[in-house]
C-alpha cells in the first residue's frame, strides 16, 4: 500500500508536469467531462479554464458532436488518433483550429478516459503558406541562360560502373520520350532523387519546373493545401493560394515517401492524374494543369499494397513506367568508385589533400551492409576527413557504426589481419582493372596478369558475377 500522503503529493507533482507543458492538454472521463484542462489548452480554445473544467465538452464546443470530436472518438472506439487536425467554435462563437493526438487513458486494462494533446495549427498553416509564397515567387523569377528550374542533377551526375544500374539508368533515359506517369523504388539513400531529376532534364519539360515534396514531412491537411492549393474563406485567415501542382505547371512533380500520404489525400491525387484538374481546398473551381508526376517509395510497392498503405487504383495508375534503384551493398564496384569521388569532393570542399583510403577502410567498407546507401557512405567519408591527422583515411577514423566491423580488420596492437587485407588489396584491384577497360573481362585480366576465367572466378567471390563484359558495352555511352 503506498501511503495516502504520497498518492497527493504525486498527483500535485503530476498535475504540475502537465501546467508546465507548451501544449494544450485536454483530459475527459467517460461520460465527456473534462477532468484536466491547462493553460495553454484554454489559449488554443480561446477559452478560460474554469470555463471548460468539469463541464461536459459539447457543452463549451456546441459546433463539436460526439462523432466529430477527436476526444469523444477516441471514448467511443478506445483506439488512438495521431496527428488529426479539428476546426471548431468554442462557448463564444469564435473559431479554433488545433492539430490533435489523441490517446485513450487505461487502468489496469480498463478504458477511463482520453487525453489530447493539442498544437496550434494556425502557425503549421504559417509555416505551410511561406513554402508556397517561396515556390511562387521562385517560379516567377526570370530564368538566367543557364539551366536553373529546380533539377541540378543529370543522369550523367550519377556515379556508377555497375552494370545493372547502367542498365536501369539507361532504361530511365527512355522515360524522357513521354509525359506517363514514374514510380521509382530504392532504399532511403540510394539516390532515388537525383535519378528523377535525371529523369526531368532528359524530357521534354527539362525548360519547366521541377518542385520536390516529401509526403511524410507534413501531417495530411497541411500537405492537402501544399498540393492543390487554398481558396480565400476555406479557412480562418486563409487565402487565394496556388498549390504545388500549379506551380509545377508544365514541368514535374516529384512525390518522396508516397507510401507515406494519408489513402484519403491519395484518391484526390489519383483524380489529379486521370482528369488533369485540380480542385483548392475550399474551392469550386476545377484548374487545368500540366503536370509529370514521379512519385517514389522507400519500401517495396507489393509490400505497400500487401499493408494496404497506398490505393491499388493508384499504384497500376503510377506503374505505367517503373525503376528499380539497387542498394549500394549490391554494387561492390561502386563503393571504391565513390569512396574516391567523395574524397576528391570533401578535399575540394574542406581545403585538404587526403590522398585516398588504406586497404583496411576498403575491406570494412566492401564488407559492410550499407543501411544508409550511397548518403551514408559520404557522411562517413566526411567525417573521416574532418578528424584524419594524415593523407591517407585509416580505420581508426571510422565512424561509430563501423567500429565493431573496423575491429575485426585489425589484428594484435593494431597490426590489419593478413586475410582481409588480402582480400581488400584484391578487390580494389580488380575495380581499378574492371573501371579502366570499361568491364572488358579479357582485358581487365590481362592487366592483371592473370587468366580470363580466374578473373570470372574472382569475380564470382566478391559478389560481382554474371555477363559484366556484355553489360557493360550495352550501357558505355563512348560505344
């Protein structure tokens, strides 16, 4: 039994965690009566707190009803609503908009109550409007000479020698030829945006715009009005404001994270696509528009379809032309490839002359999985040569993450293990034979001194197998 004396104290102690808060917090029992209530709730509200405690919530909010009320849902259904944007009068007649999560409140596996934790949504508005009003007045600027329409990046900024990415780019030069709709899938990191930028400057529309938004960076009202744009009224203090389609009127669209747009927001997207119009919030007005979209997603389509977390009738609407961008642990050739051009980056960038990387920080880095992709790779290059004391990038100035595979390439006192020092002397050589002849087999080995089907076996080894020589003449733009 813990003491009656305490249980007060704690609850003081709560009560006063709960008041420091800079959020609202509204608590209700059961029967819809407010139990808790704090200050900055009230300002949210527009309301005094001795107005809203121990009152009935549709009492002080009259325009809420029992299914419009993210508290009063949560009672009725006992499961959680994140992120949740609600417009409502308060006691007074004057209007309030909050962004909501709301929690259902158990005790020993006993519904008692909700709590909602509330942010003002008028300053997410704000913040929502400046990002348009910033795209507009890009957009109308005069453009120099110069290609300046957003996309800085070619095909040809991709770096690459391994032959099923040429394969891929290759295929993506094509999607230049037409307006039809892209899905591009590849892990975060991969380099999934430069490939659609690549994709913009090879079409057509290379003069248009180019504008880039990511779908999980914005909660699902917010990132309505950034799309299709707002009409004056829709909303306290709103205003006539063109959405991203309009101002990418005549270019394309980019949509990051798809698999993170709300299925709701994604049947207005769909209706963009088939009609070519759309509709402001809070609009009557259809507006033509012009518009390439390429979404892209960070998980597998069937994965996201499986999960029910993107609509069927937009993903076959999305697929007509699909890439696949392979994760860096499957091209071994590329990580010495990059891992030089992120040195010669960084010593341009920091003012240093880092000479290269020894053959321990090539063994790790052709052993390690590469979670984070190509942006992990330069991250940990960056980091390397901000704290390297020499010319050369040792395993001593791995970052964290590699710690444990750095360890397992250094012997007694530091001494690097014969093996894998090998196998790095090996494959950086084998790279340096395969990127000199353009993946010419036969003349790779012979560089080597070494015959052609002991080369075909080295590459078996190190995870490079397969027809690289017919590949790689496929894709080699000097053939």
């Amino acid at each position: 039994m813990v003491p009656e004396k305490n249980l007060i104290i704690t609850h003081e102690v709560l009560e006063a965690i709960l008041k420091s808060i800079d959020e609202g917090i509204h608590v209700i029992d059961l029967q819809g009566k407010t139990i808790f209530y704090n200050e900055v709730a009230a300002r949210l509200d527009g309301m005094k707190i001795d107005e809203v405690l121990g009152k009935p919530l549709l009492e002080v909010f009259p325009s809420l009803t029992r299914k419009s009320s993210t508290l009063l849902q949560v009672i009725d259904k006992g499961k959680p609503i994140y992120h949740e944007s609600q417009s409502y009068l308060n006691l007074h007649g004057e209007k309030a908009e909050t962004m909501n999560t709301t929690l259902p409140i158990y005790v020993k596996g006993e519904l008692i109550g909700a709590v909602e934790i509330a942010k003002d949504y008028s300053r997410l508005r704000i913040l929502s409007e400046r990002l348009l009003d910033l795209e507009s007045k890009i957009k109308r600027k005069e453009k120099p000479k110069s290609q300046n329409n957003g996309a800085i990046y070619t095909f040809e900024s991709i770096i690459t020698a391994d032959p099923g990415f040429r394969t891929v780019i290759s295929r993506g030069k094509k999607a230049g030829r037409t307006s039809s709709p892209v899905l591009v899938y590849g892990e975060s990191g991969v380099g999934k945006e430069l490939f659609v930028q690549g994709i913009h400057n090879e079409s057509f529309r290379r003069k248009g715009p180019f504008i880039a938004q990511n779908c999980a960076a914005l909660p699902e009202s917010l990132l309505e009005s950034l799309l299709f744009g707002t009409s004056k009224g829709s909303y306290t203090g709103a205003l006539d404001r063109p959405g991203l389609f309009e101002l990418a009127n005549g270019g394309t669209l980019f949509l990051d994270e798809l698999n993170s747009m709300p299925v709701e927001l994604q049947a207005k997207l769909l209706r963009v696509l088939e009609d070519g119009q759309v509709r402001r919030v809070g609009g009557a007005a259809s507006i033509p528009v012009d518009v390439r979209v390429i979404a892209a997603m960070n998980i597998p389509p069937e994965e996201a379809l499986e999960k029910k977390i993107i609509r069927s009738d937009l993903f076959f609407r999305l697929n007509v032309l699909r890439y696949e961008l392979p994760p860096l642990r499957q091209r071994p050739i590329d990580i010495l490839l990059l891992t030089k051009h992120f040195i010669s980056q960084f010593n341009t960038k920091l003012n240093l002359k880092i000479q290269g990387a020894d053959n321990q920080v090539s063994a790790v880095f052709a052993r390690y999985h590469w979670p984070g992709n190509v942006r992990e790779l330069k991250h940990a290059i960056e980091y390397m040569m901000n704290v390297c004391d020499s010319d050369v990038l040792t395993a001593y100035e791995l970052p964290g993450s590699f710690t444990a595979e750095g360890k397992k390439q250094v012997g007694t006192e530091g001494f690097p293990s014969l093996r894998d020092a090998l196998r790095a002397a090996e494959l950086e050589l084998i790279n340096k034979a395969l990127l000199e002849t353009r993946g010419n087999i036969l003349q790779s080995a012979k560089l080597l001194g070494i015959p052609r089907q002991t080369l075909q076996y080295k590459l078996a080894k190190h995870g490079m197998e397969g027809d690289f020589q017919q590949k790689m003449l496929e894709n080699d733009p000097k053939r």
